[in-house]
C-alpha cells in the first residue's frame, strides 16, 4: 500500500515535472507553435497547418497537397526515397571517411581495418554499398514513373530536364565512389567505364586526361576521385536538388491525376 | 438592430429627410429609434410634400442642387405619388395608430396592386418598372466572390508526411537487413599488371559495355549514350501533346517502353550472359560474372 502511494506520489512529481518543462521559455522556443510536443500543441486544423508552416519542413513540402498526390500508388514515393538515401548515403559515408584515406595502399589496407577492427563498420560499409545501388535503381524508376504520368508536359518539363541531370550526377557519384575501396574491382571497373569515355570523337585524349588525372590511373586519380565524390558532387546535386524541389512546389505540386 | 456609424446615419437621415420632405432632426431621431415611427415614409412624405411643394417643385433648381438628373426626379415625384394614391386611405390610420410597419407602403406600390381610389388621381410608373434611385453598383467579385476554386486537398501533416515516414522506415529496414546479411566485395588489392578477365564496369553501365560487343568504341561509348542522354533531356520539348492520358500517347508509351526495355536488356546480357573475354556464357551453366552480384547471390 504505502509502495502503491509512494510510486503513484513519483508518477505526479515525474508528470509535474514534465509539464512544468513543456511550459518552459526554453522548450517553447524550440518548438514553435503548432508542434505536437508543445503543451498548447494539440490536434486542430490550425495546428495541423502550423505543423509544417511554423517549420523548416516548409522548405520542402506545402501545407495542403491535392488528395491524390498523397496516394502511394502515384508516386510510389520513389523521388523521395532517392532523396532519403541520398540522406543516408552522406550519412554513412561520413561516418567512412573517419577511417579512410585516399592515397595507395592506405585506402584498401583502412578498409580492411574497417571491416573487422570498427565497430559496426562492415555494416556501415555495406549500407553506403548497396544503398548507393538502390538509389541508381530508384532515380531510374522515378524518371520511368514520371514519363508513364505525363508529368514532365507543361509547366514541368524544365523539371525533367533537371531530373536527368540528377541522374547523370548520381551515376558519376556512384561510379567515382567505385574506385575507392582500391582493390581489384574498383581499379579494373573504373579502367572499363573511363576508357569508354576516351572514346569521345576529337577531345577523346583530353577527355580522358581529366577524368583520370593522368594517362592511366595512378594514385592520383584515387585523390582525384576522392574529392570528386566527397564534396564536389554532392555539392552539385544538392544544388540541383534544391531547384528540383522547389520547381516541383512552384509547377504546382505533383501533377495529375491522369 | 445594427450600430451604424454616425456620420453614416446622419446622410442617410438627411438624404430620406430631403425626400419625404421633413426635418432632418425629427427623421435622425426616428431613425435612432428616440422618435415613434411616422408610418410608412412614403404615405408620411404624402402629406408633407402634398402641402409644402406639391406640383410647384422646381425640379430644375433640385435637379442642380442634388446633381441628380432632373428625368429621376420627375419619375421619383410620379412614382411617390403614386404610392399616395395607394396609401392615403392607410394613412390616417397610420397617423393615428402611430407606427405600422414601415415596409406597408412600399410593398403595397411595388406589388402594383395600387387602387385609384385615392383623391388625387395620378399615374403611377407601370407595374414592373423600378422606381429606385441607383446609387452605385458594387461589382459581386468585389464583396463576396470567392477566389479560390474549390479543391480536394489534405494536409501534408499528417496525412503526407505519415507516409513518408512509413516508407522511409521501410527502406531503412530492407537495407539495414541486406547490409546485415550480405558484405560488400572487397577483392584483392589493386594489381596494374593482372587485368581480371572478363573486366566489367559497374552494372549500370554495362548496357554500354554490351554495345560495345557489337559496334565501333566511338559509336558504342560516345554516340549512342551520348544522343541517347539528349534525347531524354529534350523529351519535354519533343513531345508536344499535352494530353496525360495513356489512351492519347501510344506513340511515346511505345518509344519510351522500346527504350527502358532495350536499356534493360542490354544491361542484364552485360551482367549475366558475358564471361571471360566478354564472350558469351549462360549463368546457370559457368556461373556469374559480375562480382557485386555474385556476393549477393553467394
Ligand atoms: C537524385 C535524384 C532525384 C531525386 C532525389 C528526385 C526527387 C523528386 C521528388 C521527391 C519528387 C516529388 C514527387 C515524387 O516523389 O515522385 C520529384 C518529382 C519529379 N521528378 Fe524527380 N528526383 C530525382 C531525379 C529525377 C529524374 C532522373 C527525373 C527525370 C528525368 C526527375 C523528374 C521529376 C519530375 C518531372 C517531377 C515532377 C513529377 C510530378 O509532378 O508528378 N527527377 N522528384
């Protein structure tokens, strides 16, 4: 009984306490009105438009989309699971780049070490692998399903355009992030793909000079593609993305229904 | 009843004192409901205007005064007495009983049920025709249109954004597994003198590799992914129809499924069906040649 009194007296001095934050200029100035964690924060329509007005989300979504939009069966969210393993591709891959250096035989033997002294690093390993995989496959199927929608006809096509360029800086992330782990694999795959690029009618040998900072690759072109992978690239694409996003919202939100 | 401004009151008092022919003060006091209702206006204004100007109106000197044209006048004096004619006989009981309701009159005119019966014999305005004045039109848009189309939209919280999190979850979890089962290839160290045969880029571009077993490097490597990736671009531009429905772009359905299949097929003969010397194999007889996938399937 006096047990029942004394963890019931612990709930209300836990709840008291809970509530007296929830109450505080502090926590109150991080989580503007609206938010489901402010005590004045309840479920109203008002709310529900705060939710995302009073929010950096209204960056990328609006506060009302057309009911159809919302329907997984268009979008099948593919453009924004690309987006979400982007997020987790730069995630992971800083995580890597504690452990990595690119120069020659570091970079294999640090991956090596990655993989049985980190923990967890052959898991994050393999997530920045096969999520890199997965996002060439969805940028693809989200082009695919925007062409079967339409949804590139005015006022959208700019946004297409756009897409395509996506996809060609995620296929060069994706293929500069090839060579780094310096074995085999990489050094023979990227040898294939860039003599393919060597093939450019007239500029072939410059083409080819640029890409892999040599006349063959060397260790200088793991640097070379290192920082092509690391920070030019992601640079570009989210700059890329910031207008895709924004022109989606600005072309109207997602097209259709058909 | 309303608070109405009173500045607004006033001009209204005066424009009704001016028209029925009384005092400004006495109609403000009505109006303000210090002062019993004198009837119906129109059959009060009777009386007064009957007596005061009558038929001596200078309707020209008005017509200056108030700017108002003198033709409304002359309809308005017509039309009011007409109302009289009407109401003369409800007057006196309206005098006498002080205050029936004021709207009587009016509707007994508009209604154009107006009986001669009245002494003074007059003409009416035909049934039908307004008797009025227009002050000013108000454009509908202005006060009460609605400006933005009916839509059938949903908040993004939560009903957007619920899905969202729910397939960002999902993603998470079918990579987290897969990570968790399969390990990413690392092979032997990067070795200039021992090319692996067969060499193999990464698996999407190994529709190109593919070409390349077929036509010149230039045309393989450059050319065709080249126009390829500018067709695509150019899409938009290209395709002027701007119909979304499937049943209206069997044409660029047709061109574009060609393109993702021949992309596709290409791209599993590359990974599947090449071997060393990027010959070709069949997997189920000399095995997989293509390592990431090898280390899936392993
Ligand atoms: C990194 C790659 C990309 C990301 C992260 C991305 C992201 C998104 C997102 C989140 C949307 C909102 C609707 C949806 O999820 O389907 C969208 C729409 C769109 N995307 Fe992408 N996208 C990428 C690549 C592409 C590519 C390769 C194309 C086409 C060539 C493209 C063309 C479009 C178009 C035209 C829309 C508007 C679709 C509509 O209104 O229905 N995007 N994208």
């Amino acid at each position: 009984m006096a047990d029942a009194n004394e963890s019931g007296g612990l709930m209300t001095a836990v709840k008291g306490m809970g509530s007296h934050l929830r109450n505080s200029q502090v926590w109150n100035s991080i989580f503007r009105p609206g938010s489901p964690a402010r005590a004045d924060g309840g479920d109203s329509p008002r709310n529900r438009a705060y939710v995302v007005m009073n929010n950096v989300l209204y960056h990328l979504h609006p506060v009302k989309v057309k009911r159809h939009g919302v329907k997984l069966s268009y979008t099948l969210c593919l453009g924004g699971l690309s987006f979400f393993l982007f997020i987790l591709l730069t995630v992971t891959g800083i995580f890597l780049m504690f452990y990595y250096r690119p120069t020659s035989p570091q970079a294999y033997f640090d991956l090596q070490a990655l993989e049985v002294d980190v923990a967890f690093g052959m898991l994050v390993r393999n997530m920045h692998r096969w999520g890199a995989h997965i996002m060439v496959i969805t940028v693809f199927l989200h082009m695919t399903r925007v062409f079967y929608h339409g949804a590139y006809k005015p006022p959208r096509e700019f946004n297409w355009v756009v897409g395509i360029i996506l996809l060609l800086l995620t296929l060069l992330l994706s293929f500069t992030g090839y060579l780094l782990p310096w074995d085999q694999l990489a050094l023979w795959a990227v040898t294939v793909g860039s003599n393919m690029a060597g093939y450019t009618p007239v500029f072939g040998e410059q083409v080819s000079f640029a890409l892999i900072g040599g006349v063959q690759i060397t260790a200088d072109t793991l640097l070379r593609w290192y920082v092509l992978h690391v920070l030019f690239l992601p640079f570009i694409i989210v700059i890329f993305m910031a207008v895709h996003f924004w022109r989606v919202r600005k072309d109207g939100g997602v097209s259709g229904p058909l | 009843m309303a608070q109405l401004p009173d500045n607004l009151l006033k001009r209204a008092a005066e424009a009704r004192a001016r028209a029925e022919g009384r005092s400004v003060d006495e109609v403000l006091a009505e109006m303000k409901g210090e002062a019993p209702v004198v009837s119906a206006p129109v059959a009060a204004d009777t009386a007064a205007s009957a007596a005061s100007d009558g038929p001596t109106r200078d309707l020209d000197a008005e017509s200056a005064q108030y700017s108002v044209p003198r033709g409304l006048l002359e309809r308005g004096m017509r039309a009011r007495a007409g109302a009289d004619g009407s109401s003369v006989p409800a007057m006196a009981g309206a005098v006498a009983a002080a205050a029936p309701s004021a709207s009587q009159a009016p509707v007994a005119s508009a209604s154009g049920t107006a009986p001669a019966t009245g002494p003074p014999p007059v003409v009416g305005p035909p049934p039908g025709v307004r008797t009025q004045r227009l002050l000013t039109v108000v454009k509908a848009g202005a006060i009460q249109g609605t400006t933005t189309e009916p839509s059938d939209k949903v908040n993004v919280w939560p009903h957007l954004l619920a899905i969202e999190f729910v397939a960002l979850l999902a993603m998470l979890a079918l990579l987290t597994l897969m990570s968790a089962f399969i390990d990413a290839p690392l092979l032997e160290f990067a070795n200039f003198n021992a090319q692996p045969n067969p060499s193999k880029a990464p698996w999407y571009f190994l529709g190109l590799q593919e070409l390349l077993a077929y036509f010149d490097p230039q045309v393989a490597g450059v050319i065709i992914p080249g126009f390829g990736l500018a067709a695509l671009a150019f899409i938009p531009y290209i395709d002027r129809n701007p119909s979304v429905r499937p049943s209206d772009r069997k044409l660029a359905i047709a061109i574009f499924t060609v393109f993702f299949m021949s992309a596709s097929i290409l791209t599993i003969l590359g990974s599947f069906f090449r071997g060393p010397g990027f010959n070709f194999t069949f997997p189920w007889r000399d095995g997989i040649f293509f390592d990431d996938l090898k280390t899936i399937l392993e």
